[in-house]
C-alpha cells in the first residue's frame, strides 16, 4: 500500500538517499527511518529539512511528489517529476466507478460509515436513541441541543453543514487529484457531497462543546466559521478517518 509521508515541522531532518531506492530520515535524537520510494504517494517536508540532490531527484523519478510547507503549516512549492504518482485512493476511485457495481459499493460503504458515525456520536455524547437510524438520531441529538440552547438547533447546524461542504471539497482535491473524481464521476455518485453528509455526525460533537455564549455573540453563519476554526482538527480526524476507510473498502471488494 502506497501512503503520504509528513515529517514532523518540529524536527531538523535530513534526508538522503540509500539503495532500493529508499529515503533515509533521520533527525537529532532520533533513529533513523527508511522509505522505500515505492510505497510513498507524496512527502510534505518542513522547509528546514535538508535534502541531499540526488534523495530530491530520486522522488522526482520515481513520480513522487515533494511537498514544502513553511512553520504554519502552509504550502510553499512542490517538486514534481516528469510524472506524477496517483494517490491510492484516486486509482481505486477510478476503477471502482468504471465498474457496473461501482456506486452499489460507494452505497454499502456509506451506509456502513453512517452507522459509525451515529454510534459514536451517541457514546461520546452520553446518550441512545431509540433506533438506529439518521431520522431518529437526528432527532434524538437536536433535542439535546434544544435542551442545552434553549432554541432549536437547526440554523447552527445548517451553517456548519454549509461550511463543511466546501472544507471537504478542497480537502478531497488534495487527497484525490482528480476533480472528475469528486463531483458527478457517475450517475448518482457525488463524491464531496457523500463524504460531507457523513460528517454530520462530528458537526453534532463539535455544537455540543462549543462555549454557550458563542451563540448569544454572533449569527449562525459566524458561529459555523468560528466552529471549523476552534474545532478544525477533529474534522481533520474524520475525514482522514473516512477516507482510509473508503481506501480500504475498495482495495477489499476490487481484489
């Protein structure tokens, strides 16, 4: 299995290259660790880690794309070779969707998913529901809120749903490559639109731990913004989450 590489900003790297060919990387205080160039989809590397020439070009070769990002965390150019390796999961997309049973396995995964995601939404949030589905979780969850609000929770959850919408749109560029991919790759399948729906879940969690008086301060639609700001890493989680899973769902039911 092909997967990205991220070396950690708070680290001085050093990377060259050994026989395989395979990236040797080491830092201060640390042992060092060997990536086989053929199991890397991409490297994001801090900008103060030191390449040697010939580890740069070895990725280039072997279409595997080098990622600078500064102290922030924001991109600062890539290196790319005279080809570009797909990510895993752009390449089982691909086949799954040219097959005649591609959206019935996108359906049975995201059924699967929906049920993760409800179970786990009501253990972390201490309650049941009395069935196991979207409709009555749903319903059992905004109560909660209502209970805590003391409002219907409805116009919070719509803003989030908004903005997570199109976070998970530009995230899914970066991990899948090919827009053909995301929007209507066949008829019915809207690969940003599934994922953003499973993400209800987490915007449950997330409205639940954010402070009370956000919600006497601002509109909806500021409180949304200000939720994926304060709260930006447990989407990360998810969607992660999701998309390893999907990955793994595939590779499964097309070999």
């Amino acid at each position: 299995m092909i997967k990205p590489l991220y070396l950690d900003p708070a680290q001085h790297w050093q990377v060259v290259l050994d026989d395989g060919p395979t990236l040797n990387i080491s830092a201060p205080g640390r042992a060092r660790s060997l990536f086989p160039l053929e199991r890397l989809a991409r490297v994001v590397s801090p900008c103060h880690a030191q390449w040697t020439t010939a580890a740069l070009l070895a990725c280039l070769r072997a279409g595997v794309t080098v990622v600078f990002a500064d102290a922030n965390g924001q991109t600062v150019g890539w290196c790319f070779g005279p080809r570009r390796r797909e990510t895993t999961l752009a390449c089982l997309l691909r086949e799954a969707l040219g097959q005649p049973r591609g959206a019935e396995l996108l359906t049975d995964w995201q059924r699967a998913q929906a049920r993760r995601g409800m179970l786990e939404t009501l253990r972390d949030l201490q309650v049941s529901s009395r069935e196991l589905t979207p409709v009555a979780v749903r319903a059992r969850l905004c109560n909660l809120h209502r209970q805590r609000l003391g409002q219907p929770a409805g116009p919070w959850l719509r803003a989030m749903q908004g903005l997570t919408e199109a976070w998970v749109a530009e995230r899914l560029h970066g991990l899948v490559g090919d827009p053909t991919l995301i929007g209507f790759a066949c008829a019915g399948v809207h690969l940003s639109r599934l994922l953003s729906s499973l993400m209800e879940w987490t915007l449950h969690l997330m409205l639940q731990n954010l402070p009370l008086p956000l919600f006497d301060k601002m509109s909806p639609t500021r409180m949304a913004a200000t939720a994926l700001e304060l709260q930006g890493a447990r989407l990360h989680r998810e969607l992660g989450k999701l998309a390893g899973s999907l990955e793994l769902h595939l590779r499964t039911e097309l070999t």
